[in-house]
C-alpha cells in the first residue's frame, strides 16, 4: 500500500493535525474525466453531489503522490497503477497526460504561495448516479504534522490480522492484485478489486484508529495463522538486512504493490544493494537490522517498536533515510 | 446486507434508470451531527467538500430505507443497526431521534410534491479533516425503474465466491458482524468493521456490475470451498419450504444482518410461518420452493434462476410477495 499520509487517522479523527486558519490553503483543481478542461476549484466550497459514487459508495481510485522540489515525485508508476486501478474498477481509461498536465499545473499554484513538501491526491469516482459520467480532481495540500514527525521520529508499530483473507487460488486473483491484469479481459470476476486502490478504505481507518487508542502510530498486517507479514495500513513493509539487503513481501493477493517500494528497490539495486522479495515472518522483522514503512508521502518510517518491543537504531539509519530520499528525487 | 436499491449497479453504471429532467427531485436534508438544527439542501448544488472522509476513505455508515404510505418503514430495526454501526465506526453516537425527526420532515417534503414509494438513505460519516466534525445527511429519492421492475417480474442470479473471507475465530469478530457489540469494548480488534454497514462497497458493486455484463441482474455469495450461502451482494437471502416454512443463513460473521429479513421473519412467524436461521448451501437454494432476495427497496425480488438453471414460481409467489409487504407496512 502507500499514502501513509492522507490515511493519517489523527488526520481525520485526532485533534493534533486539525487544519488552523493560518495553515495553507489547499489548490484544488476539478478534471474534465473524458480529458477536457481543468478548472481551479474553491477549497471553501463544497465539491461534491449527493448522488456521487464516492460519498455512496467508496466506487473510486486514488494515488497519492509527494510533491517535491517543484514537481510529484515517483510519478510514472503512480500513474501505472492508477491506470490499473482505474481498469479493475472498470471506469472509463483514464487520459494519463491531462492527469500529468493537471497535476503540473496543480503543483504550479501550489508553489506560487507556499514552499516545501506537499502531498498530491488524484480521486476518480464513478460519479453521479444522476449523470452517468465520472469525476475527476486533484487536491494538493500541506502534509500534516503528524507524518512529518513520523519521517523522523519513527513509528511505534502494533501487529495484527486483518481478520479476513484474499483467496489468492481463484482464477485471475492473482493477476489482478498485482495490478498487471490486461483491460475489461472477460475472464476476470468481481472480487478482483482488492488489487485496486479503491476509496473504500474504512477497515485500514479503524484499525490505525484502533493503534492510535493503544498507543501505537501504525499497524502492519499478518496472516492470523502463519504469522506472514503483508504490508502497513497505509505502507509497505521492507526490512533492511546486514550485507546491503533489503527484503519486503511478495506484491499481490493480500499485499497491494508499493509504489515507493518500486523506487526504492529500483534505486537501491543501482547503487549495490540486493533487494528481493519474499514471504517475511515476524520474526524476520525482529531479527532485521531495521525495519521501514515506506510510502509516498511519509516516505520512510522506522519501526522504532513492534508489540512493545524495541527496535534500536541501526548504523546506517541515515543511509537509508538518504537512499529512500534519493529514490523518490528521481 | 440490505438496500439493495440504492445499489443498484445500473443506477450508476449503466444508462437504464437513469434520471431525465422530468424526473422528481430528490429532497436533501442536512442534519447536525450532535443533533442541532436540521436544513435543506439543494440538490442542484454540491453537498460534500473535498476532505470528508466520505469521499476520501469511504469512512462512514449508511441505512437504505424504504418510504412507504406516508412513512419510512420499519425503521426501529434500521434505527438500531445504524447505531450499530455508528459504534462500531467509533463515530459519536448518533441522536436518534433527531435523525427520526429530519426523516419525518423529510418524507414529509417528498409527499409534498410526490406519491408513491421512495427511499430513504441516511448517511453520516467521519467527516471533514479539517474541522474533525462528522458529516451527516438524509435524501429521500425516486425508486430506480430497475428496482421497481425487479420487485415485479424477478432477478436472474448467478453465485460467486467473495474472493475473501472473514475470519470469525478471531476474538471479538462474532459479537462485531451482528451488531451485537456493547459501545467501545476496549477488547474489540480494529478489523471489526466488517459487521458495520459502510460507505466502503466498491467490491460489491464490481461484483454487480460483472454480473450485469454477463446477463445476470444480481449476485449471491457463497463460500468458495464448501458452497455455504452467505448473502446476496445488497441483500437478505430467504428461501420458502414446503409446509410454511422460511429460512435465511445464520447473520454475523461473513453475512450482515439483514434489517428486512429480520422484519419478515418477526410477521411471518405471527402469521405460523416456521422460521429459522441456519446453514444453507446452493443445494438447499435448489430444492426450495422459492427463492428471493430481500432488502428495504427492492423488498422481495423472487430469485427466477440460479446460474443459468430456470428457478419456476411457485404457487404461493403472490402469498409470498403479499408477507414481504405486510412486513414491512408494520
């Protein structure tokens, strides 16, 4: 998964992060869906109808992406997987290059009053019940205190199972969940939209608000019987190893594919270090020299505790602070 | 589940029941979430801003209701699962009776320029992450020309697995899925979600719109490795035996209870209707005299065949059709 940031939980339900009136106002552009005009939208205003599939029914994409140094970052494979989501849901294909132009223009306003790090959010709803055509917005906006504090101070981390399962045996499933399912193919059955990174996010809601109400920042998903790590609420998992290893758990099924675990793994393999995937276990987060989650905006986190035990600093933590870093710049 | 109306697939997905200007216009009223004042809103006009949690997470829960003569029907069992769901989302306690009072004014409203039946949704979500006050609203709306036509001449189902299953051994899960969970049990794990009713079905709504385009009108989920009927994708499975009796699967854990099926089961029973709730598989669908879906708007869609295999009608589909009714005029 990825986004950590706008699934912040204190985001939406704390108080700590709660906008002030002085906090920068977000540039919220409104896109054409079928790659007509853009138009620059009132934060202050309502945006949506009643009747749209986003507030019915969580019948949406989304990607979140970090906007840096004048521009998103990590932005191809953002849009790769938007595409994906966009055809798993089966809405109409998205137009990549208004998406790319909107967002330029997006990150452009942005930076004509502020400075810094932003967060980027592209939504694309089924849209109104009442018109049949989709909608389409981007939103850019400050990243909250919250996951600022957490790229450096790390996170405290609470293990659990998601209570349900991804049948990953019937046909397609696996396909589909790793977002590498070839448009409308007829064979593929309804279910597959758990590859999809869809607005229908409540579970992963409750359960960071749950981490939050025992004193956990983050819960990071196993298999109840196995004890098989899958990936953050919002993030995914990668442990760094002695011997310039990285390792996160194979993308697919349970386990939506990371973005910035993308970028980081694709960087990180130039500059030397072996990086696989695998099935991790528990106790392979315990026995790592560190362990991360990784996604778009928070970047890289570190699990400074897992269930309440310690997780000490590695050597190298700002190696890899850096090496994330480094990743998404490109 | 339930509602199976406002889900319909075709309502957002396809251009049947699509509205024409003629058509009535739905009646919007927003209400306090701590039970202040009530408005109207117009539904030419956007309703919902850009970070509510509705739109952003599908964070939120929602009852489907269905007005008839003059009324919301068999609202008291909403009420409650509405509550229940609100506790499971950890949302702040809804007034009850302030969401009675807005539904009276608003069915009030639709009978001032319409007649005939309506639905009613309630939606209240986390809502804006800016001000951290929940969201809440009611609309009151035609019935989509699919539904009213389903009610009459039936649905064609085909079944499939969910592609994911629930575990109920997990502690806390059973209490959770049939609502039965006391408010804010420091025990209950965060994945609990799964008993509430919530803005989060894009996985439903593919499931429909799969089984549009491949000339089914619904979907009825059964577990993939044993055949166990769970429910249908908006709906209350219910099948009709020989010698009065009526039986639906055993709700909680993968199957929502169902506020229809509950109602039904209630009347039946004081009409001498043996009822029970327990296992059936798609054998016992088979061999039943009858078949339907039942939900607060559709109210009862006779089940006409099942995976391509012609269900017949039975002699009592009147008697049957006229229970569904008498339930819910209750």
């Amino acid at each position: 998964m990825d986004s950590a940031d706008s699934a912040d939980p204190t985001d939406t339900a704390g108080s700590a992060s709660r906008r002030s009136p002085a906090d920068p106002q977000p540039v919220i552009l409104v896109v054409e869906p079928y790659g007509g005009s853009i138009r620059r939208h009132n934060p202050a205003l309502p945006l949506v109808y009643w009747d749209d599939a986003a507030v019915t029914r969580g019948d949406g994409v989304f990607e979140t992406l970090l906007v840096r140094k004048g521009r998103a970052a990590n932005f191809k494979r953002h849009a790769r997987r938007f595409l994906a989501s966009a055809r798993l849901m089966e809405l109409p294909e998205p137009d990549l290059d208004k998406w790319e132009e909107a967002t330029r223009q997006a990150v452009e306003s942005w930076y004509a009053e502020n400075d810094g790090d932003a967060r980027c959010v592209w939504t694309y709803t089924r849209g109104r019940a009442s018109t049949g055509h989709p909608s389409a917005w981007i939103v850019v906006s400050a990243i909250p205190q919250t996951t600022l504090r957490q790229r450096k101070a790390g996170v405290k981390v609470m293990t659990a199972p998601r209570g349900y399962s991804i049948n990953t045996m019937l046909p397609g499933v696996g396909d589909a969940t790793t977002g590498t399912a070839s448009p409308t193919p007829p064979s593929l059955a309804p279910w597959l939209t758990v590859g999809a990174k869809t607005l229908s996010y409540a579970a992963n809601m409750a359960a960071l608000r749950h981490a939050n109400a025992h004193g956990f920042d983050d819960v990071i998903w196993v298999e109840a019987e196995t004890g098989r790590v899958l990936e953050g609420a919002t993030s995914s998992v990668v442990t760094v190893k002695k011997g310039g290893r990285l390792r996160t758990p194979t993308p697919g099924g349970d386990i939506l594919p990371g973005t910035t675990q993308a970028a980081l793994f694709g960087h990180a393999r130039r500059q030397g270090w072996r990086c696989k995937e695998k099935d991790l276990y528990v106790d392979d987060l315990l026995r790592a020299e560190s362990v991360w989650l990784v996604s778009s905006v928070r970047m890289g986190a570190r699990v400074t505790a897992l269930d309440g035990r310690k997780l000490p600093a590695p050597d190298n933590e700002a190696e890899i602070r850096r090496l994330i870093a480094d990743a998404l710049a490109r």
